[in-house]
C-alpha cells in the first residue's frame, strides 16, 4: 500500500523534498489516521443510532407494539394447546395474564426506558433486530437481520456500480469542459445544470416511460427476468439489462451539476500561478491536467463526492420502489405497508451503517490521496 | 435599496434567470389563484368525496385537449338529466292513481370511437309497489332496440355495458360498442348522428314519481383527465402547487436560517462549542434522513406540518454548516468586525448585526436553490405512500398512478401532468438560483 502511494505523482517541486523525509513514516501517519477516523466514526454511530432507538420509541410506540405482540403470541399458543381447552374461562383468563406478565419481564419491559434502550442499543449494534411481523427472507427466515442481510447485495451491486459509474464520467467531463471554458457545449452544460434538482426516481418515471412503455426495449423493473436465466452468463446479461435504467437514472439527476462544480474547481486551480510555470516549462496539457490540476484538487473532489453519495443513499428507497428493484430501499417501502416495526427499524439501523461504511471508505480513500495526511504537515480539514 | 435594484437589472441580463422568474411568477399565480377559486374545505371535500360526488366523469379519462392532435376523435361524456331538462320528461296520469312517466333523451354522437360505458341512474319514490319501466334506444337509422325491462328501488342504476344478458342479445360484443355500431360492419365502425334513449315508466301508486339520469361515459374529461376513482385531476393539479411552493419555501427558509445562525455562532466562539458543532454535524451526516422521516411518518403523524418540523429538524445541523462556516472563518477575521469588538458589542450583537448580514447575498442563491428540493422530499414521501392523508398533492397523484399502473396500462397523463409541473418548479427555482448565484456571488462569474 506504501509502495502504492509513493508511486502517486506528488504535487509541485517544492514538495519534492518533503517526500524523501516523510517515506517510511507515511504508512504510520495513514494508518494512524485510518485509525482515529475508524474510532470518531464508530462513536458516531453509536450516538446516531440510539438517536435512532429513542425517536422509534417515542411515545412507548414501540412498547405498545411490543406488548400486543407478546399478548398475541400468548393467546395464539393457549388457544392452540387442547388441554387448556375446557378450563374454566375466570382460570384461563388469570393464567394468561400471569404468562404475559412473565413474558413481559423476561423481554425486559418492566425496566425504565433508559435501562431498556442500551439493551436496545447493543442488540442495534449487534444488528440482532429481533423478528419481522409479517414479511419474511426468500429463504423463510422471519429474523430482520436474515431479511436485510439478504437484500443487502442487490442495493450495494446498484448503488456501488452507478456511483463509480458517475464518479468516473464526471471527473471525465468536468476535466474536458474545463479545457474548453467558454464553448458551446460548457455553455450547454452550464444550461442543463439545473435539471439535478430533480431526484433519481423522477427520471426513472420518464425513462420507464419511454423505454419500456413506449419503445418496449427494456424492463420496466425487478433485477433479472422471471423465471431467471439457467446459465450464468444469460444470468448476468439479464441484470445487466435490468440495471440499465435505474443506473441511468441515478446518472441523470446527479451529473450535470456534478460535472459543473467540478469544472469550476478545475477552472480555479488552472489559474494558478504554479500552472503557468508547467506551461511555461513546456509540459503537455496532459501532464499539466493531471500533476498539477488533478492531483491538488482531488481531496476537494472526494469530499464532494461523500457528500454525493449520501444524497443518493437517501434517495434509494423510492428510486428502488419504482424500478421493484428487490433491494433494501424496497424493502423498506413494503414494510411500510405492511406496518412491520421491527423491519422498520432494522432498515434505518442497516442505512446508519451504510452511510457511516461511505464516510469512512472515503475518509481512507482521502488520507491516500491528500499529501498533507502522509507527509503530516498540517492537519486535514475534516 | 440600491444596490438591489442594480442586482435585479444585472439578474434580468440573463435569459435563464428570466425564464425561471417568469415561471415562478406563473406558480405564484396558480397559487393564488387556486386558494381563492377552490377554498381548502372545499378541495378536501371533492377529493376525498367518492362516486357520489364524481359519478358523471368516467375512469381513467384523458385530458379533452389531447383530442386535438388526434384524427380520430375519442368521445367525450354526455350526460343528460331530466331535472335540468324538464322538457324531456312526459307525465300521464290516469284516473285509478297510476300513471305512466315517459323520458326521452335525444343527443348527438357524432365521435370516432364508441364510448366507455353507458348508465342510467334512476330515483324514484313510492309507498309499497315499486315503479316498473322499459328501456329502449332508437338509433340514427331508425332501428328500435329494446335493452331490458325492470322496477326499480328508491335509488339505483341500471348499468347497460355491463348487462350480460344484452351483451349476448346484440351478438356478443359489449353493449357499449353494438349499440353504436353501423349494422353488419367489418371492421366496427361507429354509426354517426341523432340517438333517442326512451324510458317509458310505469308507476302504480298516487303520488309516486320516478326520475332518470342518463350518462353515456366518454373517454376524455376535463382539462386534467380523471383517476381511478372518476375524480377530476385538476384539482389535485391545482391544489399541489400552494402546498409544494409552501411546503418548499418554509423547509427551505427554516433550515438554512437556522444551519446559518448555528455556523455564525460556532465560528464566534470558536473553542470547544465549534467542535462541538462539528461533531454533531457529522453525526447529523450519518444518520438516514429519509428512513427516519419515514419512521416519523409510520410511528406518529403523517401530517404535513409534522413532516416539515421533522425535515427542519433534521436539517438543522446539515451539511450547509460547512459551507457558511467556511466562509464566516473569512468574516470573523474582517477589520469592522474588530471594530465592532473594540467598542464593546455584544456576541450577539456581532453574530446577529454584523456576521450574518454579510452572508445573506451568498444565502440567497443557495436558498432558492433549496427550495426544490424540498419540493421534490415531499413527492418523494407522498409516493412512498407517506404523504399527508387529507391534502390532495403532485406526490400523490404520481403515486396513484404508479399504484394503478398508468405506466403499463399506458394512461401517461396521469404520471405526465404532476411530473411536468414538479420539473417546472425544480426548474423555475434552480435556475433562478444559479443565475442569482452568478449576480451576488461575482467570484464565480469570472470562472
């Protein structure tokens, strides 16, 4: 990892010497890094969420859930069982109340709330998110965690591959665009940048409008064809047919004013006087672009971009209902009509996580590229 | 006072920045016009009135205007009832108390296509023999076809495309097509001109009396075309924009107000409260937005106003503290604030008075640019199915199409209508904001 980051072309001359003292130390210095940001992020979804714990319990909503659902499970199995049968109804009647209230102590509901929400907490973190009310897992599980856990892969094959997608195709025409300031296509770039108000979804609407209503070429949603493919080669051709559209989509609504803010950057820094001095040494635009207009900007660029994904992990939910996309943003949609609580619950737990995974992977990604994390000079920004 | 005036004349130079004003205007003025027109009361009542209110519209109708790019014309409803037509109502009365109610309703079909289902609503009163009639059609070429022979309750109908037993009579096609066919042919073509509808009605008591409605359902409505519950699009069209702009306007206004005061404050003291801040602002960006306003929607109120306090809420300590903070850091560090601080202000006068005035020029363009979307959270969580019960939204009427299928079922107006207004708002705003940005912000012009 070392030998890779020293590989990386270093900002201009002057750091040059900078470099050959900070060699051996820079792995310290990003592990170190690494380190405190591991440990500042996981207090810090550790705090979120049991902000998440106390806003689903507000008002004992979970409780009251809770206990009606114990009751249920009592009454179910007194009702199943053939030798309670003929008891008389006043016995029946006190032995269930007894079941329920041992019941209810042994889940802990007769502690106070705050004793109650570490438990709470632990079982979030442990992702041990207790038992579906209505959904269950395509293997039958009815444990949250089964059902996330199996949701979880198609969210992360979409989402990862259209944000590198997007990451890619920005840098790429931000840094054409910022090489023809002032041309016609900039200025129609400059144009099309207020279409990114619009979220994800509502571009899917449009293009399952128009290429699976209108033209017929693609699926209007879900993740392969039914039944699925035999081999795995039309398998994968298949997903990649389905992934079309809501990876377009995503594209759409984030690319434009992505690509301008980033061409601005780009637009700053090449005035630089540095800059200049490459021209003047006769380097190739090439070179120019990525020693010196690249390689400073990057940082910026990847904090922009955290702050992108996170807008687009948010937008997940809808944008995978609209396209069925047997993810865990639809998984929360149908929760929601089924009343599942715990399904509910479970999934902001598993979105926490996510977002705190973005962040740091980021963060990792922002000690490797920013010189001023290995060679330790002043600290970083964040 | 000046300096606005030179900013507004600046602003009009470019042509976006006009373009999105004069469409924000035209917003406003659907607003306005739409809270004086329809008032809220009644807006919720027609839309979450159901056929009683809406039974003359048909399903699933397209827009009346979409007829004029089409060569074959669709038809539109006719609807005929003899209270507003007396003229078509004939009574005889005999002298054993009974009487014999005649109607006859004359209209013009003269559309391309047949139409989407034929009714005939009936009322009648009487004390213990119930009044009987005979309904038959009378078509252009003077063919009489008889359609069924019934008595009829105080309130009913008689729906003649869904009559089987008719269906079979006229040779198997629905009722709604045969009857308005030209005979034998192929392929069906829609026989033109003056239908007489007669109903000769028979009642056996003094005193009882029967009336008829007849409704000939068309396959366009309106100017918005109509749902899956017969209600006219328009007024959920109409009545999304005051609640998008308002629902827009005050998250925006509440989150960057406050995420301003929270950046001025942190950058002033500086120390242990702006780190503080900071934590708490990375905290803020780890926890799922949408998913816990989702919680909020499912576990407490689905109403708009706790939603808006929620996405306030949670948007207090948002991402755009970094950016203000950013630039109070340069603030904090101008000559006239050390004046300010050499003469004795008050932390709050300083933060209040003089930090967050100098930051207002930047404010606004990113708060327009806010706006949308906001506008564009609440659709999204009215299609999650979260929106407010009782409002009648853009969000909602996108999600009762997807719900009912209009993209498969190919009824695009339903999706097209709310999903162009929600673009021209994002896009009135957005680009009113670039280009406000591009006047108050002069350092990115010259880029």
């Amino acid at each position: 990892m070392t030998e890779a980051n020293l590989s990386l072309p270093l900002g201009a001359g002057l750091q040059e010497e900078k470099k050959a003292k900070a060699g051996s130390s820079a792995f310290v210095r990003v592990a170190k890094y690494t380190g405190v940001r591991i440990l500042s992020l996981s207090i810090t979804v550790l705090i979120g969420l049991y902000l998440t714990i106390i806003i689903a319990n507000m008002g004992g909503y979970v409780d009251v859930i809770r206990r009606a659902q114990i009751r249920e499970d009592v009454m179910q199995r007194m009702a199943n069982n053939p030798a309670l049968r003929i008891m008389d109804p006043e016995v029946k009647r006190a032995k269930i109340d007894e079941i329920i209230a041992i019941q209810e102590q042994r889940y802990g509901m007769d502690r106070p709330f705050i004793t109650r929400s570490a438990t709470y907490l632990t079982n979030a973190v442990t992702l041990d998110l207790g038992y579906a009310l209505k959904m269950n897992s395509n293997s039958g599980s009815k444990s949250v965690r089964n059902i996330l856990l199996e949701r979880l892969p198609p969210t992360l094959l979409l989402f990862a591959s259209s944000d590198i997608i997007l990451f890619f195709l920005a840098l790429f025409f931000a840094l054409v665009l910022s090489r023809q300031y002032g041309s016609i296509s900039d200025k129609i770039l400059i144009t099309l940048t207020p279409l990114s108000s619009a979220p994800g979804w509502f571009y899917g609407i449009f293009l399952i409008l128009i290429f699976a209503s209108v033209f017929k070429i693609l699926p209007f949603g879900g993740m392969v064809d039914a039944p699925p493919p035999p081999s795995l080669i039309l398998y994968i051709v298949s997903l990649f047919k389905h992934m079309i559209l809501p990876v377009l989509a995503m594209t759409l609504s984030q690319i434009f004013l992505q690509v301008f803010s980033w061409r601005t950057f780009f637009l700053i820094y090449s005035s630089e006087d540095y800059v200049d001095m490459a021209k003047a040494k006769g380097l190739t635009s090439r070179e120019i672009e990525r020693k010196y207009i690249l390689r400073p900007t990057l940082p910026t660029i990847i904090t922009s971009f955290a702050l992108l994904l996170i807008v687009t992990w948010t937008g997940a939910p809808i944008l995978e209902t609209i396209f069925n996309w047997p993810g865990l943003g639809r998984t929360l949609f149908q929760a929601v009509g089924f009343f599942d609580t715990p399904v509910i619950i479970g999934e902001t737990v598993i979105y926490s996580y996510l977002l705190a995974l973005t962040v740091f992977l980021l963060d990792f990604i922002y000690a490797l590229v920013d010189p001023r994390v290995k060679i330790g000079g002043e600290k970083s920004g964040t | 006072m000046r300096s606005i005036i030179n900013g507004f004349r600046e602003l009009i130079q470019y042509p976006s920045a006009v373009v999105g004003l004069v469409m924000v205007l035209g917003l406003v003025t659907i607003s306005i016009y739409t809270i004086i027109t329809i008032p809220y009361s009644q807006a919720i009542r027609l839309w979450r009135s159901g056929e009683d209110q809406w039974y003359r519209n048909p399903k699933y109708a397209m827009p009346v205007w979409t007829n004029w790019f089409r060569a074959q014309k669709l038809p539109e409803t006719i609807a005929i009832n003899a209270d507003e037509h007396p003229e078509y109502k004939i009574i005889e009365t005999n002298a054993n108390g009974s009487s014999s109610i005649n109607f006859e309703f004359p209209f013009e079909y003269n559309f391309d296509t047949f139409p989407d289902e034929l009714t005939i609503f009936f009322t009648s009163s009487f004390k213990e023999k119930a009044p009987f009639v005979a309904v038959s059609l009378i078509t252009p070429d003077e063919r009489q076809i008889r359609l069924m022979n019934f008595s009829i309750t105080t309130k009913g109908s008689y729906r003649i495309s869904q009559d089987k037993n008719l269906e079979k009579k006229l040779g198997g096609k629905p009722p709604q097509q045969s009857l308005f066919t030209v005979p034998k042919s192929d392929p069906a073509q829609v026989l033109k001109g003056k239908y007489l509808l007669q109903i000769e009605g028979a009642t056996f008591e003094p005193g009882s009396d029967i009336n008829a409605e007849f409704v000939a359902y068309g396959q366009l409505s309106g100017w918005a075309g109509t749902d899956h519950l017969r209600r006219d699009l328009m007024i959920a069209l109409l009545w999304g924009t005051p609640v998008a702009l308002a629902f827009g306007l005050l998250a925006a206004v509440g989150t960057s107000l406050t995420q301003m005061i929270i950046a001025a404050t942190s950058t002033w003291f500086g120390g242990w409260i702006d780190q503080l801040i900071q934590r708490v602002t990375e905290i803020n960006l780890v926890l799922p937005f949408l998913p816990i306003l989702i919680m909020i929607g499912v576990f407490y109120s689905r109403s708009i106003f706790v939603i808006l306090g929620a996405v306030i809420i949670l948007s207090i300590f948002g991402a755009g503290i970094k950016t203000y903070r950013a630039v109070f850091m340069q603030t904090k560090e101008s000559p006239y604030i050390e004046a300010a601080r050499a003469y004795g202000a008050s932390n709050t006068r300083i933060i209040f008075s003089y930090m967050i005035p100098r930051i207002i020029p930047m404010l606004i363009p990113q708060f327009i640019v806010l706006i949308p979307s906001f506008v564009f959270l609440e659709a999204s969580l009215a299609v999650l199915g979260l929106g407010d019960p009782t409002l009648p939204t853009w969000g909602k009427i996108i999600d009762d199409a997807r719900a009912n299928g209009a993209l498969f079922q190919g009824w695009y107006y339903w999706v097209l209508e709310p999903s162009a207004l929600l673009m021209i708002t994002g896009l009135a705003f957005s680009m009113l904001g670039f280009a406000l940005d591009r006047v108050f912000n002069p350092r990115l012009r010259s880029q």
